[in-house]
C-alpha cells in the first residue's frame, strides 16, 4: 500500500517511537551486560594473525597499530544487547509473518551462532580465538538455507527488482541468491568492525536507510522493525566509539549483516544494497584483492594492511578520522540508494 498524506504524520511518529524504545530498552540493558562482562571478564581476544592467508600469517602492521587496546580489557559480546532488546520489542508490539518473522528469526539465530564464537574467542577454546572459519560458514549457509526456504516455498518470492527497468522473474535462482546475499553481508559487516565506532555507524546509516524504503513501499511493520535496530544501535554506538568501552563482537556483526541482507531482500530492492553498504562492500573487496595480489603476485601487497580501515591507519590517519570520514561516506551512500531505491520504482 502507499501512504498518503493523512498517513504519513501519525505513522512516522510511532516510527519515532520504536527507534526510541529500541534506544531505551538497549540503554537499559547495557548496564547489566557491562556488570557480567566487567565481573567475569569477557575480554576480546585480539587477533595477532592476518584476515588473509586463511588467519595463519602474522600481522605486524595491524598489532602495531593497535598495540593500546592489547594492552586494555575490552570486553566482547555486546551485540546481546542489540538483538534482545529489538526482539523483546518485535515480538510484543510489532510482530507480522510477511514483514518481520523472518528478518527476527534471522537476527536471533545469527546472533547466537555469533555468541558461540565469541564465547570461545573469549575462553579461547582449543588454542583458537573463535569458531574455525568454515564452521561459521556452514552454519551461515545452514540459517540461509532456512530463510531461502521460507521465501520462496512460504511468501512465494521468485523475483528481483532492477532500479529503473522492473522485476525480473528469476524462479528457483531465488534461493542461492538469497544464501549468498546473507553470507556476503554477514561476513562484510564482521569484516568492517574492526575500529571503535565504525561498524556501528555504517549499520545505523544502513538500517535506517532500508527503514523509509521500507515505509514508501507500504511495509510499515518492516520499517518499525529497522528503527527499532537504528535506535539499539544508536546505544551501542555510544559506548562504542572511541576509546571503546566494549565490542559488539560476532553476536553483533554477523546477526546484524545477515539480517540487513534480509531487510534488503524482503524490500525487493536488493539490488540498492551495495550502494547503501558501500563501505562494507569496499571493505571486504579489499581483502579479496590483498589476497588475490599476494597469490598471484608472490607475496606483493596493494594495501598495507588489509581491510582498506586498516591501510589508512597504517598511512597515518588516527582510528578516529578513518572513523568518521567513513562515517560521512556511508551517510551519503545510504542516501543515495534510497534515492535509487524509491525513484527506481517508477
């Protein structure tokens, strides 16, 4: 449905209140994680291995670069505080079967696969800091597989829209294009939090994004569920950016990027979202091409350290700057795809 005029002041004022729940409840929260955090000390591991190279080279750029917050306790996990507060709001005030039931079941369940590696990141189990990657992948694969299912055999969804030109009818291609858009932004927004504020950032810009497409294509129950996420993750972001009282860790970033993935698919406008997620797009297409370059080029590096937040820091730029202009990219590419987003449908 279209909201008219007569609609619009009403609805974005409950809108306003579900981000300012998400904000209160989250706000609420976060005292009681930070008390089990501090007490019984959920310290993040920090890696001293590269992304690339499969987590066995050494990283020596990157160690430098952060050399103080090895030396300071910074507890993991505080993504909880993100999805306990927006699924206790979802499930009592904003819970529809079309709209928000699978991006909910998508935030929980990613968000507790999340949980169990930061857990063994923390307890470091087994020598590891955290799950083996190709574990997470399959169990990744595993909630992706669901989510395509109920999709495409449940909501009948079998098609895609192309800003500009129409829907395109694509069938059963539905499913592996739903698995790989929430493996890919799973693993590009755990790739993107890797400095105090950023990821924070970028997902607020992104959900809030996707939540007024999702209210000019009548999903009203859709955009509530996306500001209510903007105003948890404004209280994360607040404790967050720099220096870092705490990390969201994997419970944050992979819960939060696959279900942004699923945001994007539920709005048909999936195609917008390497526009309004550019900078994690730029992130992740960075290590691919530090790998690619060290495969093919014997060890040769493009960048200094990889992903690109890192090479920036190692050029000079303080953890704050690459932050925040950051921050000013991804607030003007979210504005752009959601001007792609509504003007390309005609």
């Amino acid at each position: 449905m279209e909201l008219n005029e007569a609609q619009l002041i009403p609805n974005l004022a409950v809108l306003g209140m579900f981000t300012f729940a998400g904000f209160l409840v989250s706000m609420l929260l976060t005292p009681v994680y930070t008390h089990f955090a501090f007490k019984y000390k959920w310290w993040k591991i920090q890696r001293d291995k590269a992304w690339i190279g499969g987590g066995k080279e050494k990283a020596p750029i990157y160690a430098k670069l952060h050399k103080a917050k090895h030396k300071r306790n910074i507890p993991t996990m505080a993504g909880i505080t993100i999805w306990i507060s927006v699924a206790l709001i979802t499930l009592i005030f904003n819970l529809s079967r079309s709209e928000t039931w699978l991006p909910l079941f998508t935030l929980v369940i990613m968000g507790l696969l999340g949980l169990i590696d930061d857990w063994f990141n923390i307890r470091s189990k087994g020598g590891t800091a955290g799950v083996k990657g190709r574990l997470k992948i399959f169990w990744t694969i595993l909630a992706a597989s669901a989510g395509a299912w109920w999709f495409y055999y449940k909501l009948g969804w079998s098609v895609i829209h192309i800003p500009a030109w129409g829907n395109l009818e694509i069938g059963w291609l539905y499913i592996p294009l739903f698995i790989f858009i929430v493996l890919a932004t799973s693993n590009s927004v755990n790739i993107t939090d890797g400095l105090d504020g950023l990821s924070g950032g970028i997902l607020t810009f992104s959900f809030g994004a996707y939540a007024i497409i999702s209210l000019f294509v009548g999903q009203f129950a859709l955009a509530a569920f996306c500001f209510t996420i903007v105003g948890a993750l404004l209280t994360y972001t607040w404790f967050n950016i720099y220096p870092a009282r705490f990390f969201m860790g994997d419970t944050g970033a992979i819960a939060l990027g696959a279900t942004l993935g699923v945001v994007a698919l539920l709005t048909n406008s999936v195609l917008v979202l390497p526009i309004i997620g550019f900078i994690f797009v730029a992130e992740t297409l960075s290590v691919i091409i530090q790998l690619t370059s060290k495969k093919l080029r014997k060890g040769k590096k493009i960048f200094q350290s990889a992903p690109i937040h890192h090479h920036f820091e190692a050029i000079g730029w303080p953890e704050t700057k690459v932050t925040m202009r950051f921050w000013i990219i991804g607030i003007v590419t979210a504005a752009m795809g959601v001007i792609v987003g509504i003007l390309g449908r005609g």
